[in-house]
C-alpha cells in the first residue's frame, strides 16, 4: 500500500526515526495506528483506565467543575462592568 503524507506528517516521521524512537517510518505508522486509531470510535472504554489514571494524579480540591469556573467567570465579568 502506498500512502501520500503531508509534508508535515513526514518530517515529523523523519525526526521520530532519526531520534531512534522507531527504526522505520513503517514502525512509527504503525504505531500510531495501534495507539491512537481504536477499531470503535464510538466505544472508548479502551480510554477509561488512562482517564482514571489521570483524576488519580489529581490532587483533591486541585481542580474545579466547569459550573465552578462559569460561576467564578460571571463574577469577574459582573466586577468588570460595574466598575
């Protein structure tokens, strides 16, 4: 099989090589194919552990939900055109 790359797709193939990270570009493809294509787009269970890993390394009170920010955002916005 013959693909066309993007010129930028390409070089940064290039450079994953000449790092030694891959041996070919045909390993660094097929790679990527293996960790960032799942065969089920719609089903990313295969993407759970990672997430739960990452709330994991989240210190408690370190993070805030997104109606935290917009209220916190209205309270800034309201203090700025009020002034």
């Amino acid at each position: 099989m013959a693909v066309t790359l993007q010129k930028n797709h390409e070089n940064l193939l290039r450079e994953e090589v000449a790092a030694g990270r891959f041996a070919s570009i045909d390993e660094a493809v097929a790679f990527a194919l293996d960790h960032f294509l799942p065969g089920d787009l719609d089903d990313l269970a295969w993407l759970r552990a990672d997430l739960d890993a990452a709330r994991g390394r989240i210190a408690p009170g370190a993070h805030q939900t997104i109606a935290d920010y917009r209220a916190k955002l209205e309270q800034r916005l309201s203090r700025m055109t009020s002034a």
